[in-house]
C-alpha cells in the first residue's frame, strides 16, 4: 500500500499506514522495505526533512539501510540541489560497507550538475572509475553535459571515444548532448 500512496504522491496516506506499523496496530512491523518505500514516497512529494528522520527512525532501530535507502535519500538531495548532504551520506554508505551503484552515481553526477557543480562532478565521476562502477549512456549523457556546461567541447565530444574504448554502445541520450554539444560550437 504504502509503494501505490508514493507513485501517486499521497504521503498523508502512505504515513498512516506506516504508523500503524510502527505503533504495533497492524500485523506487521516496519522493515527496511516498509523503510525504503515510505522514504521515496517522501522524495517524490519533496519533503527531504521527513525523508530523514525516518532515515534517523531506521537506524536508531534495528533496521539496516541498504543500497536502495541511501539511493533514494542521496537522490532526493541531489534533487534538491543538496550536494553536501548527498555526499556526507554516499561517504557514510561506503564506510558502512555498502557498494554503490551506476544508478546512484548517476543520481550524484545529475545531482552535481543541476547543483552548477562541476568540479564535484568530476570527482565523483573519478571516483566512480576507481570503484570500478560501469558507466552507462545515462552516465555519459550527463558527463557530456557536465563537459558543456564548463566550456569543455573537446572533452564532451572525446565521450564516444572513451564510450567505445570501454565498449558502451552510444544511445539516443548521449547523440542528443552531442549534437547540443556542436550546435553550442557553433
């Protein structure tokens, strides 16, 4: 139920279901599904404070986060042009063992560009490498469209270069930014 309340953005609804659960009136007890659920039902309504303190409310019980949880709320702060936030919980993420993701370091290099953080992009993407993370066309889209907005046309068009060295078949999404790409260079 709480899943259906957050693709239509009823969080008003999706919380009454869950306080059942946690108050013990329902058959169930939270879990880290319950969690997840109800935390991206917070992102899609943009309500980041209620986003972590269920994040506090799960850790401080005996509910573990998962890659989904820490996605989910990095890809709300990133959203929420949020960066630090982003990164103070993707760093907590990893020290707890957790391995990210192509989709979470998507939701970071997307995070950081509409953030106007280009330096910070380049990092994670950097640091995406030395994780040994694949990158996708989404990846390379957005790094392409990083590489543009910081007046680095070279470096955006060497992309498909790279995208074939690392045998990544280019897709709707990265020909769109280079074609955006040329038409800025006039």
């Amino acid at each position: 139920m709480i899943k259906a309340y957050s693709r239509t953005f009823k969080l008003s609804q999706a919380e009454l279901i869950y306080q059942k659960m946690r108050n013990g009136t329902s058959e169930s007890k939270p879990n880290v599904i319950t969690f997840n659920s109800m935390i991206d039902c917070c992102v899609r309504c943009e309500d980041m404070q209620k986003a972590t303190e269920l994040f506090d409310q799960m850790t401080e019980g005996d509910v573990s986060p998962d890659l989904i949880t820490y996605s989910t709320l990095i890809k709300g702060h990133c959203q929420t042009k949020n960066i630090e936030k982003a990164l103070i919980l993707h760093e907590k993420m990893l020290e707890q063992g957790i391995k990210a993701d192509e989709v979470l370091y998507n939701s970071l290099l997307d995070g950081c560009l509409k953030a106007n953080e280009m330096d910070m992009a380049l990092k994670c993407f950097k640091n995406m490498k030395k994780l040994k993370i694949k990158a996708s066309n989404v990846t390379y889209s957005i790094l392409a469209k990083i590489y543009q907005k910081m007046g680095e046309i070279d470096k955006a068009l060497g992309i498909l270069d790279e995208m074939k060295e690392e045998g990544v078949k280019p897709g709707v999404f990265v020909f769109t930014c280079m074609i955006q790409t040329y038409i800025q260079d006039h």
